[in-house]
C-alpha cells in the first residue's frame, strides 16, 4: 500500500491545527524530522512538539533522527509518543543494538541513509527493521531538489525487501513533489515524505491528495 508520511519541518506551526486537519485525510503517518546541529548542520523539532501532537493525533508518528547519538534520544522521543524511531546508519557503530533497543521501548524501529551511503549499509539489518528510509537529499533541509543519483537505491531495497517476506515500509524522503513522485513509487517506495510540496502549497489539502493520487499513478 502506498502512504504519505508528511514532514512537519515546512508547517506553520502558527496554524498548525488548521493545517494538519486539511491533509489528515489523506496522510496516515507524521514525518517529524529531529536535527541536532551536528549530525545535519541545522536544529529542528524537540520531543515537546512530539508530545504535545501526540496528545490530539493518532496518526502513526514517523520520527526521523538526524542526529549525532541516536541512542541518547530513543527514549525521550519513545516517551513523547513517537511510533517509529529511524536512526542513520551513518551516526552508528551498532545498528543492532540500536535497532534491540528500539524494539525493546515497544517502538519500530527504522534505519536510513543518507545520498552518499550505499544499501549494503542497510541490508544487513532487513531481518530485523521495520522501516527502511531513503534520504533522496542531504539531510538538514526542506525544500531542495531531489537527487536522482538516490533513485537506484529504491529497486535494489524493494527486491530484498520482498526476499524477506517481512513487514518494512520503504520510505523516501526529500525534494519529492507532485511531479516526480510516481517516479519513487515505481521504482517501488511505499511511504512517500513530503514537506514543502505539502506544507508551502497554496491549498496544502489538494497538493497531498494530488500527491498520494499521482504516487498511486491514479489520474
Ligand atoms: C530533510 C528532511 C525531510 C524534509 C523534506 O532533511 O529529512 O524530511 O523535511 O522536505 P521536502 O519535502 O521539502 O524536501
Ligand atoms: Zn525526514
């Protein structure tokens, strides 16, 4: 099943309320992206906005830690209420554990990579992860284009995915838009991230059933 995961980096927090009703039709999950300032050079999203989400939604709440020590944050974002925690391979020398610990808070657990971070970073971990999410950008920013150097990652992931026989959402994230993310889901992503093309849209309802129609390849 193909799902929208929208990032809550581009909302105006200031309407938030308002602008999270219009898309809650057609978004099952909340992407929250957590920045430290080290890991990506910029700061964003704490466990009090998790929280405080969390206390009216019931959305699946897809936390995405771009961060330095993944495993100093797992409980606090656990508390606040997220559903799944992904961590980079990039900021860990031990997956594994970080992946055990994860499950062992009664959360999913997802592993991502950034663009430069080839899919054998990844494969080991397909028997025990929940999520699988590909950063079709650097991290760090709404808003940028999408690297097409990322696109091949997706095929190969799908196919071993498959070979598993398990449950993994296969996420893409970043500079994904109405026009490119039929694109994404053929190469086979199944939960597509999208932040500005949501959020910076004139009319944010129409721009996320547009997009999960288009990801759907439904005209
Ligand atoms: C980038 C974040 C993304 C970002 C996507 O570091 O991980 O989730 O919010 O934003 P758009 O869709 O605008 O590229
Ligand atoms: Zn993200």
């Amino acid at each position: 099943m193909i799902r929208l995961s929208p990032s809550l980096l581009s909302l105006d927090f200031y309407r938030a309320k308002e602008e999270i009703e219009k898309i809650r039709p057609y978004a099952p999950y909340l992407h929250f992206d957590v920045m430290d300032g080290h890991f990506v050079p910029n700061l964003a999203l704490g466990e009090c906005i998790v929280k405080s989400l969390r206390a009216h939604l019931n959305e699946v709440f897809d936390v995405h830690l771009m961060v330095e020590k993944p495993e100093d944050f797992i409980v606090p974002f656990a508390k606040a209420g997220a559903d799944i925690l992904t961590f980079h391979a990039e900021a860990t020398e031990d997956a594994g554990a970080l992946i055990d610990a994860i499950h062992a808070l009664g959360k999913k657990a997802g592993i991502s990579i950034k663009p430069n971070t080839p899919v054998e970073a990844i494969l080991p971990y397909l028997d025990r992860v929940d999520l699988v999410l590909v950063m079709t950008v650097e991290p760090g920013f709404g808003g940028q284009a999408l690297l097409e150097s990322c696109l091949a990652k997706i095929p190969v992931l799908r196919e071993e995915i498959n070979k598993t026989g398990r449950e993994i959402d296969l996420e893409a994230d970043g500079g994904i838009k109405c026009d490119n993310v039929r694109k994404l889901t053929s190469l086979g992503a199944d939960l597509i991230v999208a932040g500005s093309a949501i959020f910076a849209a004139a009319d944010p309802a129409l721009a996320a059933k547009t997009l999960l129609q288009n990801a759907k390849g439904e005209h």
